[in-house]
C-alpha cells in the first residue's frame, strides 16, 4: 500500500518575528492517507459535501478555505443563514469523524528556540518539517509501507526552500533515523508541491485540521482544556482517533510533538 501525507502549515519560521505574540509559533501538520482510499473515498466526500452547500461543480470547483470559511465569504457566504452554517459543521465534523487519515502535528517556540540556542539555531520549518517526517516513516514501517509527501506550494522561493529542507531530512536522516530507512519507506527524495486551488482534497482536509491541531497542541502544552469553539471540537475529534499514537496509546510524542 502507499500513503501520502499532505502538510499545511500555521504561522511562519521567521526567527526575527518570535517575540511578537501573533508570530510566535510555527506549526506544520501532516494529514496521511492511503492514496487509493483518497480517490475512492475522500474526493467523492468532499465533493459531495461542497456541492451541496456551495454548489461546487467539477468545471468550476469551490476549493475549502479555513479562514474564508470563517469569514463566510463568497463563495461560502451561504455560511451567512444560521441554519445552513449549523447543518454544514455537523456534516463536516461527520465527515472528519468517518474519514480514515492520521495526524501528526510539530509546532515550535520560536521565541524559546531562540533563547535557548544562542549561537546555534536550527531552522524553525526544517525542524518540524523534520520532526514530522521522521514519525511518518516510523508510521510506515510500523506498516511496512511505502509513501510520499505533498505540501501546499507558497511560492517560487518558498517552494524552493520546502523541496530543500526535504531533501536535507531525506539524505541526511535524523538524530533517530539513519537516511537508509527514510530512503527505504519513501518513494521520492522530492516533495511535491501544489496549490489547493488544484482542488486537491487531502490539502483540504490539511487545511481544516492544520490551525485546530495547533490550537490543541498549544492548550495542551500549557495543561489547558481545549478551546470550546468549533475548532475545538475538530481537535476534540483528532484526540479521540486520529492522531498518530503509541501502543499504549500516548499522543504527545507521537502525532504532537512540542519543540525546542
């Protein structure tokens, strides 16, 4: 079987921006699937869940925004009538519920890592980046599996800094991984890059779990409840089955990880 993972990302790896509290952390999270279960089931779901509350049609797909769909702009203003927003969550959180996927999420402190590391800074994004790799190839060997990563593209330079800091976790491994096991489970050296608006679905659903995941991961850390809001009933749901876990059922350490 091969498995992709799809990674969005929540806030950005600016060292310099750490101090200000809106620019803080930095978080990616990767969303894996069996890539057949992708074509069979997750396309068809999200299509028929957009078509019916936003008339998507395939010549002209409505592609799922988190934050537009927060701000119920078009094209989904019809958010806007209470009733249409309150049926449209409940089969959204139903579909998250039924749908088969595993999460990982890494979210650093860019502040602490700067105060902590003085002279010596590893690069925000390749640390999480790094992070969550290393536990998608332990997921696929755990498996004996193969698969690949897909991150959405931001850009000439940005894409070209993604593709690199990949490529650095592919040949060089981590502190847990030699570069023979990531070469054995993953099926490319290059992470593949694409905009959401090639109405990808498993970007999608990246998209909706990425900012909840991080919301979750940060309460957490801080030995908080989780948020009472519509996120935190996405997070309640990736609590309850679908991070990657432990044996013994642990999530901190496996599908959330708290860096430095």
């Amino acid at each position: 079987m091969k498995y992709r993972m799809y990674i969005d990302e929540v806030g950005n790896s600016d060292l310099n921006a750490s101090a200000d509290p809106n620019h803080r952390y930095l978080s990616l999270t990767g969303v894996i699937f069996d890539l057949d279960y992708v074509g069979q089931v997750v396309f068809p779901a999200v299509e028929t869940l957009k078509a019916r509350y936003f008339a998507s049609h395939p010549d002209d797909p409505v592609i799922l925004h988190r934050k537009e769909l927060v701000n119920k702009k078009p094209p989904f203003s019809a958010l806007n009538d209470p009733a249409t927003e309150q049926a449209f969550n409940r089969d959204l959180l139903a579909m998250l519920v039924e749908l088969e996927y595993t999460v990982i999420t890494a979210v650093i402190d860019k502040l602490e890592h700067q105060r902590r590391y003085a002279t010596w800074r590893f690069d925000p994004y390749h640390y999480c980046l790094t992070v969550i790799v290393e536990r998608f190839v332990l997921w696929l060997n755990a498996r004996n599996a193969s698969g690949d990563v897909l991150a959405e593209s931001r850009g000439g330079k940005e894409d070209r800094r993604l593709k690199d800091s990949f490529e650095r976790v592919y040949e060089k491994g981590s502190d847990y991984i030699k570069p023979e096991q990531f070469a054995q489970r993953l099926t490319s050296r290059q992470l593949k890059v694409k905009s959401k608006s090639n109405n990808i679905a498993g970007l999608q659903i990246a998209d909706l779990l990425a900012h909840p995941s991080f919301r979750a991961t940060l309460a957490r850390h801080e030995r908080q409840a989780l948020p009472g809001n519509f996120g935190g009933q996405i997070a309640g749901i990736l609590e309850d089955r679908k991070y990657h876990r432990s044996d013994r059922g642990q999530i901190d350490g496996w599908g959330r990880k708290w860096l430095p």
